[in-house]
C-alpha cells in the first residue's frame, strides 16, 4: 500500500527539452488530490486549485528553462483567532529557473545569472533527471501563498481581561487607612 509519505503531494514531470520548446499548461487537481494537500497543509478543505504555467528557454551559453506559474483556488480553513471555518479564494505567483545537472560547471551561477540579470531571477533549480516535476512547484507557490493562521473577515482578537494584583503600594495603602 503506498502511503503520502511514498508519493509527492502533486506529481506533473515534463521533459526538460520540451519544457525549454515552450510548454502552456493548465492543470487542476482532483477531488482526491485536493483532499490529500488539504490534510497536509492543515486546511478544512481545497475546494478547488488549478495552475496555469508557461515554460521557456533562457537562451546562452547555458541552456535553462524558465517556468512561469499562477496559481488560483478556493480553500476553507480555521480562522487563527475565532478557529471558526471560512472559505476564501487564494492566489499565487512563482517564477523559477532550472537547469540540467550535466550542463552545471563551477561557473553556471555566474554565467546563468548575468545572462538573465542578476535581481531577475534566483539561481537555477538544478534537474538531475531530465525531467522536470511541474507538480512539486505548484505545492511551493501554495506553499507560498497559503496563510495558515488568516483571519475571517470581522474577526478581530480580545485580549482576554486579565485580574491584576494590586501593587505593594497599594496594598501598603489599604493597611494604612484600615489602622
């Protein structure tokens, strides 16, 4: 029987050529697979959760391939300060650079990060197998753009009264006036 912990939450593997072709993907996540990021993540539910992602070479001497991912989906969870159930929509956004490990020399960040600028883009993923797996980084933008501990709308968080004890001075005071 193959466990959760055997498989990854989300598996989409690409080959790392077609992906540097240019790939446009649209994928949504079944019942079954939503259930199981659901229970991972700690949610109530995972409604719905779908991922649009673009693929492209970055051109040089370094062949890499940027993916482009927008992530959208409706989840329920627990408020962090009511623990009530509310739904919302939830969004996210990733950008990522991968490269095969046979193309990977002691000089790739160098090369790879003046070629695509260095504020634009992390150092690349580095793709052992040839293949890319899409699904591992639909679960990092979730992963990013999941807020565990949101608030409902209108909830707002009391501090609970607490009693105090008097000061010394006061309680100084108190015997003062009882003599």
């Amino acid at each position: 029987m193959e466990t959760q912990d055997d498989k990854s939450l989300w598996e989409h593997k690409v080959r790392f050529d077609a992906a540097a072709r240019g790939l446009k993907l649209d994928l949504t996540a079944d019942a079954e697979r939503r259930a199981a990021i659901a229970e991972a993540f700690g949610m109530v539910s995972l409604a719905s959760l779908s991922a649009l992602i673009d693929t492209r070479s970055v051109g040089g001497t370094v062949p890499m391939v940027r993916i482009r991912l927008t992530l959208e989906g409706d989840v329920t969870q627990e408020c962090g300060v009511s623990l009530e159930a509310f739904s919302h929509p939830l969004s996210g956004d990733l950008d990522v650079t991968c490269i095969e490990k046979a193309r990977v020399t002691d000089h790739v960040a160098a090369v790879g990060e003046h070629e695509l600028s260095l504020g634009e883009l992390d150092e690349p993923d580095v793709i052992s197998n040839g293949q890319i797996d899409l699904g591992q980084y639909i679960i990092e933008a979730l992963g990013d753009a999941y807020d565990p501990f949101a608030r409902k709308p209108g909830a707002v968080f009391e501090e609970p009264e607490v009693e105090r004890e008097p000061s010394p001075f006061a309680v100084l005071a108190k015997l003062k006036r009882e003599e």
